[in-house]
C-alpha cells in the first residue's frame, strides 16, 4: 500500500484529480464526508487529507511515501526528502512587498514582517541586508501599514489584496508551486511504484499544457 499524503483544499482536491486520472482512483475521497483516510486496496493507494503545511512532517517522518507540499513549505521548513516533481499548480510567488511610497535606506536596519522566517532570512543574507524579522501568523499586509515594519515577505498570488491595502511588490524572491515529494526510505524501497507515479503524473500534466 503506498501511502499518499494530500494537502487540505483546492490544491490538494487538483492534486487528487491528477492521480485519479493516472489510474489511482479512491472513489470514496469523493463522498461527502468528513473521513481523513481513504483507501482502495484493488490499486494499493491509501490517502490522507492533512494540514498544507504538515505534509512535509508526514513524508518527512515516513507516515506518508509520498505527498503533495508547495515550494514555500520546502524552502521555509527545509525538510529532509526527495523533492521529485513540479506539478506546476498552486502557482504563485514568493516577495517582498511595502507600501508604496517606500524607500529603502541600507543605512539602517530593515524591518521586516513575515511567517517565512527562514526564506526571509536567506534572502536578505544573500544580499548583505541587516534585517529584523518579526514574525507574525496572520494579516502581515498591516504590518507596514501601522509602522511595525518596513516591508513584508510573504506569498503573493494576484496581488489584489496588496493593492487594496496601497502596498506593491518591491522584489520578487522565488517562484511558488506544487511539489511531489518522497519518504527517502519509500524511495528506495518503493521506487518502482514511485517511479510510476512520477511517469503517469508527467504525462498528464503535458496533456493539459497542451490542451
């Protein structure tokens, strides 16, 4: 049985099409119900719904083999697996945004507001910037509207929330998207299943940029 770990919500439900369409269907994932895990013995497939920034843990841990994590997650947590595959969904960016009359003065400590404290600090080391992170769970779009910091680092998709708040994007860090990742344990002992799943998933992503 390959355990496959899926993120809660729109990302994870795309994710579970794809691997209905690579032949690893799960009929009752589509009941409404409020089940956690779903499994189909006849094609040795187990899913479980978690947490978007838990599945990392999960594979990570060998709870799951395999799991569905966005780019941020990896890069923030750094856990320790095989990053194997770019599902190209969930696509978005990692940034820098502040208000719109900001002006940075590298004379003095920047302020910035994030929940991706690792990224954030990666970043500005890499650039020589001294920083202040503040770390925040929620809202950071008020952190430089109040004064709490300078600028913010966190995902942005359309920016229309930024805009409405009379913030832009200063820089953009890293593009954001959906990853396939594996238990390195399961992918040495799972591979040729894995490798399966890798094959069908390729090709169906190619069928759908090509439609």
């Amino acid at each position: 049985m390959l355990n496959v770990a899926l993120p809660k919500g729109r990302i994870g439900e795309k994710v579970y099409s794809m691997f209905e369409a690579a032949g690893l269907e799960c009929p009752s994932i589509r009941e409404n119900n409020r089940k956690l895990i779903f499994e189909n013995p006849e094609v040795g497939v187990r899913y479980f719904w978690v947490k978007p920034s838990d599945v990392a843990i999960y594979v990570e841990r060998g709870a799951a083999d395999i799991g569905v994590a966005g780019k941020d997650i990896l890069l923030e947590y750094e856990p320790d697996i095989y990053e194997l595959y770019d599902l190209n969904i969930g696509k978005c960016r990692m940034a820098v945004a502040a208000k719109e009359d900001f002006r940075d003065n590298p004379q003095k400590t920047l302020k910035v507001a994030t929940k991706f404290t690792n990224i954030a600090q990666n970043y500005y080391t890499s650039l020589g910037r001294d920083i202040d992170i503040i770390h925040l769970n929620g809202s950071i779009e008020l952190a430089p509207i109040l004064g709490l910091s300078d600028v913010i680092v966190d995902i942005v998709e359309t920016g229309t929330t930024l805009r409405e708040n009379h913030l832009t994007v200063v820089e953009s860090i890293v593009p954001i998207s959906a990853r396939l990742i594996a238990n390195k344990a399961s992918f040495k002992f799972k591979n040729e299943a894995i490798a399966s799943i890798v094959k069908k998933l390729s090709e169906i992503k190619e069928g759908m940029s090509e439609n």
